[in-house]
C-alpha cells in the first residue's frame, strides 16, 4: 500500500463517521474534507515543533495505554453480561485449576 493513501483513508473515515451521525448535513462533502484535512494539519504541526517528541512521549504513553485499559475493561464487563460472571469463573477453574480470587465479589 502507498503511504499516499493512508491520509486518504483517514478523511474518508472521518467524512463516512460524520455523515453516518448526521453532523453538518448543509455543508458540502468538499468543505466537511476541508475541516478534517485542517484539523488533522493542526494537529500534526504539533509533533513537528521543537517539542514535537516530548508530545510524542504523551500522546504515545497515555493514549495507548489509557485506551488499552478502556478496551480491556469493556471485554471484561462483555464477557460477564454475556457469557455469565458465574459460567466463567467455573470455565477457570476446570480450564486452569486455580480459582479466581476472592477479593472479586462474584467469585464464591
């Protein structure tokens, strides 16, 4: 894949989010382009200034990791509103013979 097609993709993903949750429905595609193109300028001059790495360090450390710790709290309450708080615990217990600590307040 071309790196000339990544920011192309980021715009479009932008403009479909955009369109799909009906937010300035009486400007034109062309000006909607515009505004995430010059957002996402903006945001790039950032990491280019004397400082651009110190914000790198920022953006890289907290973001990805407060992200991860998102992602991984929802499969954990995913996996017990649908699969069953219960019916795990047993499924850890048959499959690593150890029993999940009892400081979880579902765990008997």
């Amino acid at each position: 894949i071309s790196p000339h097609i990544s920011p192309y993709l980021q715009v479009e993903t932008i403009l479909t989010a955009v369109d799909d949750a009906g937010v300035g429905q009486n400007y034109p595609r062309a000006v909607k382009a515009a505004v995430a193109c010059l957002a996402m300028f903006g945001v790039g001059l950032l990491f280019v200034t004397r400082g651009g790495l110190h914000w790198l360090e920022l953006v890289d450390g907290y973001a990805a990791n407060l992200t991860l710790f998102i992602v991984g709290g929802m499969e954990c309450l995913a996996v017990g509103w649908v699969y069953g708080a219960d019916r795990f615990a047993a499924d850890t217990l048959e499959m690593a013979k150890t029993k999940l600590p009892k400081a979880l307040p579902w765990t008997r």
